[in-house]
C-alpha cells in the first residue's frame, strides 16, 4: 500500500496535507534506522501535541499494518522483522549527509531526523571565506528577475578587485566553492565567479543576456573513466568497487562547464606518468573527445557574436 492508496481510501477521499506527509516519513525512518519510535519523538520534533501523535501512529499502522508492533513496557512502537518502507526510499547517502551537515555546523540534531547519533568523525578542510549573505541574496535576485548587477570582484589575474557588470543565471557548486555562472560583459562570454571574491554589489538594470546562448553550461559530456592501468590487480579491483564500475569503466555525466572542476578534483588533468599511481587511481579515457566538445562550445559561442576572446582554458573569473 502507498501514500496514494491511503489518499483514496479516506472516506473524504481529501488528499492528506503534506506535513502529515512528512511527520508519517519521519516515523517511518524512525523505524527503519533505528528500528524504535513513540509519541515524544514526534512532539519534540514536530511540536506538535501528544494526541496529533497518536493519531499520526496510527494513521502510518492503517498505512503499514506489519511495519511496526507496540511494546506497552517500553511504551514505544518497534520495527517488525518484516518491516518493509511504504513511503520512502531508503537511502545510505541521505543518513550521512545528515552527519556531514551536523559536522559543518549547518544544522543541530534537533532539525535532523537523526535519533541516536554513531560516534563519527570529517575530515575538516580550511575554511574558505564566508559568503556574504547580501552577495547571495543580490546574486539569487538578478537570475530570478533576469537582472545584471554591477560587482565589485577580485580576480584571480589582477592584484586589486575591479567593477564589472555580470548577468547571472544560474548557480554552480565545484566541490568546494559556489559560482555565479554569469555573463560577464567586460570580456564578452559566459564564465563563473566564485561568489566569496564578489566583495561589493552597486548597481542592477535589466539583463537582455539570454541564457540559453550559455552553451556549456547547457550542453552535457559523458566522461569515460577507469581505473589507473599502472595499479595493480587488487588495487584496481578496490577503485571498480569504490566508484560503483561496471566492466571496469564508469560514465559519469556532467555540465560541459563543470567537467574541468571534475577533473581538476579527481586529478584527471595530471599526467598518469609524472604521479604514484596511488595517488592517481582514476584516468580519463576519452580526452580527446571532451577537448573537442568543450573547443566546438566556444567555436559556436564564437560565431554567434558572444565572445570577443576565448581564454585558454575554461573560463573562471
């Protein structure tokens, strides 16, 4: 049974409203992770009242009869050994997540739909300079209203910031740092700038930048990855099972302006022969072919009058 059949079966036949929807998944990876669940979880979590728990207990019995049993001396609801999900997809990438943002900072525990909390460790990296919260909400504000802003930005090739007007529309994560993907007017083509070195925003007017001429970000590349030929047997069998591989090849599709940040990340752009493959366990295997997709992008760029100059890699600012 699902969360459409239950919609169906009410009497009023009224879809339920979506907190109740979400307050029914949250018993339901409750049980799943920790296998336990019972009123307070839900009124702490949720404020809600112990009645509206109970109702919502047993709402998710009605919806998952053999899901879960009542202990009346623990006083909590327990996981059955047939327990089954009905509404949600587990997910093993979603429960460390939560750890990963309780690691940052970004959340507490008493946002997270995490119970008991593992003993866990992150590997902590330097931290970069915060965003500004007006930079953010400047940047979001013109891709929304199709606007240019005028920014106060350092580049990585000039010693002081300069202003410079850009026409944002869309935003991209590279791993470690978040972009403005943009049109930048004083060079003439889309690039990205990296939102900590926009110090200042003056000036908006209206952009009559069209985004769909961005053709790297809206073009996609398949990169063809394998293990390093230079590993040995185990070795090379251990990044197939690491990466999830299939016949010892992975394709893994990306923005065409965001492969140079995957390769730069996952060390594609070093030469296999000048590094310890164990430091190297990963090889591009159709270079070429993303070389040329990436030059045939600007050619076209070029030809339809966006660019002036091409850079000679990709374009960040």
């Amino acid at each position: 049974m699902n969360m459409n059949d239950l919609e169906h079966d009410t009497p009023s036949k009224e879809r339920i409203r979506w907190s109740v929807e979400t307050r029914l998944e949250f018993i339901e990876f409750r049980l799943f992770w920790e296998g336990r669940i019972n009123r307070s979880d839900l009124v702490r979590h949720f404020g809600i009242s112990v009645p509206q728990a109970s109702t919502d207990l047993a709402r998710y019995q009605e919806l998952a009869p053999g899901n879960l049993v009542y202990d009346r001396n623990a006083k909590a609801y327990f996981a059955t050994n047939t327990f089954t999900p009905q509404i949600f997809e587990p997910s093993g990438e979603r429960y460390l997540a939560q750890l990963r943002l309780l690691s940052a900072g970004l959340t507490q525990q008493a946002e997270s739909w995490l119970g008991h909390i593992p003993d866990y460790a992150t590997v902590q990296q330097p931290s970069l300079r915060q965003v500004t919260i007006g930079i953010v909400k400047a940047i979001v504000d013109a891709v929304r209203m199709h606007r240019s802003v005028q920014i106060k930005y350092q580049s990585a090739s000039a010693i002081e910031p300069n202003w410079r007007w850009i026409s944002p529309h869309g935003l991209a994560f590279d791993g470690t740092r978040w972009h403005a993907r943009a049109w930048c007017h004083r060079h003439n083509d889309f690039r990205d700038f990296v939102l900590t070195r926009m110090l200042e925003i003056s000036e908006s007017r209206p952009s009559g930048i069209d985004p769909q001429e961005d053709i790297e970000w809206h073009r996609e590349v398949t990169l063809l990855l394998a293990p390093n030929p230079k590993l040995d047997k185990a070795r090379r069998r251990t990044v197939e099972i690491d990466y999830g591989m299939t016949n010892g090849r992975l394709e893994f599709c990306t923005r065409l302006s965001l492969s140079q940040y995957l390769e730069w990340q996952l060390a594609l752009d070093v030469d296999p022969d000048q590094v310890d493959p164990k430091r190297h366990s990963l090889v591009l295997l159709n270079r070429e072919e993303i070389n040329f997709e990436r030059l045939q992008a600007r050619s076209q760029a070029a030809s339809k009058g966006k660019q002036n100059s091409m850079p000679s890699d990709f374009q960040l600012s």
